[in-house]
C-alpha cells in the first residue's frame, strides 16, 4: 500500500512542476493581479535604490574624491552660453566645460553637447530658471508627457498601468542621468498614435524629432513606402522651420560650429569614454565583446538594412497601426548606431503598441515572460554588461524587435498569428491538462 501512495505522490508532484514550469513558460502566472504586484515592489525597490543612490552622489553618505553631475549640465550650460549671445561656444569643449563647472561644482566630469542648434531653443528656456529648478521642471514635465502618451498607446487609465510604466527601470536612468529620452519617447509615440487620423499634428511630432535627428532615420521611409504624403510633409517642414528659427536665434556661426563638432563626435563613442556595456545598439554589442570598430560598424550596417527592410514591408503592407508603430519604434533602436540605456524608452513605446495590439491589455502568451525578464534585466545593464562582458542594453534593444517582427509575421501571414506557446510549450501543457493562454 505504502509503495502505491508514494509514487501516487510523486506523480502528483511531477505534475505540478510540470503545471508551474508551464505556467511559467506561457506567461500564464502573470495575470492583472500579479503584474499590479510586482511593479508595486519593483516600483518601491527602485525608489529606496534610487536615493541611495542620489545620496551616495551628493556625498552624503561618504565624503566624494570629486563632485559628480548629470547629463542635463550640458543642456544647461549650453542654453547659457546661448543666453549670454555665445551660443556657439556650446560646441567648444573649453567654453562649455566652464559654464558647466560654474552651475555645478569645478572638477566634474565634462558632459560633451553634440546637439544640433535646435535644441538650444529648449536649453535656452530651461537656463533661465535655477539649475535645480531646470532640471526638476524639465524631468517632470517630459515624464508627465510620455506618461499621458503611454497610457493613451495603451487606452487603460488603470492604476496598474501607470504602476508598470512607472516601474520601467529606464525610467530611474532617465531621470538619474538628467536626460531626454521621456521627450524622445513622448514625440515619436505621440506621432505614432495621431499618424493615421490626424496626419499633419502627427507630421509636426515627428519633425520635432530633428533636436535628436538620428532617432528620425526611419520616419521618412515609412511615410513613403505608406503614401502618407501630407505627414510627409509636414514632418519636413517642421524641420526647415525649427532649423530656421535656430538660424535666427543662434545664427548661421552656431551651425558651422556644430558642424564641426560632429565631426569628431564618432572618435569619442568609439573609443569607449561612454561605457559600451550602457549602448543599445548592435554598434555598442560588438564593441563590448571586443570586435574592432570595423566589424561592429559592418554589423551596424547589416541591423540597420534589416530594420529598414522591416519598417518597409509592414508600412508598406498598411498593417493594423500597433504593428506598424511597434515595428518603426523598435526598429529604430535597431537601426540607429548611437542608442544608450535610456533611449529604451522608445523600446517601452514599442511594447506599449504590441500589449495594445492584443486587444485586451495584456502580452499573449510566453511574451509576458519574457517582457517580466526584460523588466528585471534592464534594472542595471550598464554594470551587469560591463561585470560579463555581454551586451545586456543592446539584447534587450534587439530582444523587443524579434517579438515585433515575430508579430509582424504573423501579421503578413508567414506564421500562425495569435498569442498562443511555442509548439513545445502547449504540448507540455497538453501533457499536464492545462489549456494554453492565449493573448
């Protein structure tokens, strides 16, 4: 009897791990309740973490061997030089290290400005307020607007989802380094949530783009291939018009001076000063796993071709609006050289498309699982990447891709679409009589 009743148990406990392995698998254990959760505690994790670590920076838990400071001291002091009638000495390194050590402390760390005179006109306005007050103002401000946009992607208003957009640990980074990927990220959503219905406004978005301008390098080709001409447009003159207002704000002086500080800006992201383990793109991977600069050039390029032959077919194929605007917000990342830890921000618009384009708020299947680890992965990657030697940023950055162009399939039709498991996933759950979760 003894005998019978044990291996009666042991089956029934080889079930459940196959049960929990399952769920696991398909995403199933996430549910609406369990996500509120978890962002919740990771929520508050990355609150206590974060002043520490703002504590630690100010010196004042041990004494500091030299000041530290933000990105957001380069916008700052740019925008003063600009205020003073010097705005072309945002892009000499001597000048603007001096007016970044004079609002911060001397002995900082230089924080170059390689920005194009259009985004003087916003540095210009924020340095007219305090340093402090600048940099609170513009923080908010810029994550009140990618919140709304978000959320409207999403179309929940629930506490839950403003818990987990504000749980994305690229959120923490954004705000740690002072920089302007909320601004970034609310544009091109904003742009891509208006570009069927209101195609001029959705136009202007993208132009705006140009203060950042590499992050605008598949715009172009999916207004065309789509025919969305009058978006087109617009996004094109509202280039010409903030270049123009630049000129005459700034001056034809401060172009030429930018154009030639852009000129040395690739022998400074080659040579490492910016940690590779922190970038985002296929460029950075290569790098941190000792490639030349020759190959992870090459390997640009070919990420690059790829994601624009993506973009190309899903706009061109006028697929559903989510699809077509995950596939150009991930595709970007892809596709642009220069992408760092805290451009993941468009990497969320991307997802905030795809949960959308389920229908009913949530990731089909293994996806949620996969996103979950994506979530955890992403609280530290520069210092996880640098520590192994693995590009953690740029999987992440290539990761969200494979799921938009795995959806994009579906969408074409080259695979079954639906949110269901991996053919090795429902068979386990067929063995364990559980009904996979579809999306």
């Amino acid at each position: 009897m003894l005998p019978v009743m044990a291996a009666e148990e042991n089956r029934a406990l080889s079930g459940a791990a196959r049960i929990g392995l399952s769920e696991w698998r398909s995403g199933a254990w996430l549910d609406r309740r369990m996500l509120r959760r978890c962002a919740a505690i990771l929520l508050a994790l990355e609150i206590v973490g974060f002043a520490f670590i703002v504590a630690g920076t100010h010196g004042w838990i041990v004494p500091l061997a030299k000041p530290c400071t933000t990105d957001f001291v380069s916008f700052y002091a740019a925008g003063r030089l600009a205020n003073a009638g010097t705005p072309q000495l945002a892009y000499n390194i001597a000048a603007h290290f001096a007016a970044e050590q004079s609002v911060t402390a001397p002995g900082i760390g230089y924080q170059f400005f390689y920005y194009p005179p259009v985004y003087l006109i916003l540095c210009a306005a924020l340095a007219r307020l305090p340093y402090l007050a600048a940099f609170v103002a513009f923080a908010a401000a810029t994550l009140l607007a990618y919140l709304a946009v978000a959320r409207h992607i999403l179309d929940d208003r629930s506490g839950t989802a403003l818990l987990v957009l504000l749980a994305f640990p690229e959120v923490f980074w954004t705000i740690g380094l002072g920089q302007n990927a909320f601004l970034t990220a609310a544009l091109f959503g904003a742009a891509t949530l208006l570009v069927d219905r209101r195609p001029l406004a959705a136009g202007l978005l993208f132009g705006a783009l140009c203060y950042k301008p590499h992050f605008g390098l598949l715009v172009p080709l999916a207004l065309a291939v789509s025919g969305r001409w009058r978006c087109f447009a617009a996004a094109g003159v509202t280039v010409a018009a903030l270049v123009f207002a630049s000129l005459l704000l700034f001056g034809a002086e401060t172009w030429r001076a930018y154009f030639a500080a852009i000129g040395a800006a690739p022998a400074m992201y080659q040579s490492g000063r910016i940690l590779f383990a922190g970038f985002a793109s296929p460029f950075g991977a290569i790098r941190l796993i000792g490639g030349g600069v020759t190959l992870a050039y090459a390997v640009q390029i070919a990420a690059s071709v790829a994601a624009a032959v993506l973009v190309g077919i899903v706009w061109r194929r006028n697929l559903s609006l989510p699809l077509r605007a995950a596939t150009l917000a991930a595709a970007t990342l892809v596709a642009v050289p220069l992408a760092l830890l805290y451009d993941l921000m468009l990497a969320a618009v991307a997802v905030a498309w795809l949960v959308r384009e389920t229908g009913d708020g949530a990731a089909p299947a293994w996806e949620k699982t996969v996103l979950a680890g994506l979530f955890v992965l992403l609280l530290d990657p520069r210092h996880l990447g640098a520590a192994w030697h693995l590009p953690v940023t740029a999987l992440a950055a290539f990761a969200v891709f494979a799921l938009v162009a795995r959806r994009a399939a579906a969408g074409l039709g080259w695979q079954p679409a639906g949110g269901g498991l991996p053919r090795h996933c429902a068979a386990e759950c067929a063995e364990s009589e559980i009904r996979p979760v579809s999306g």
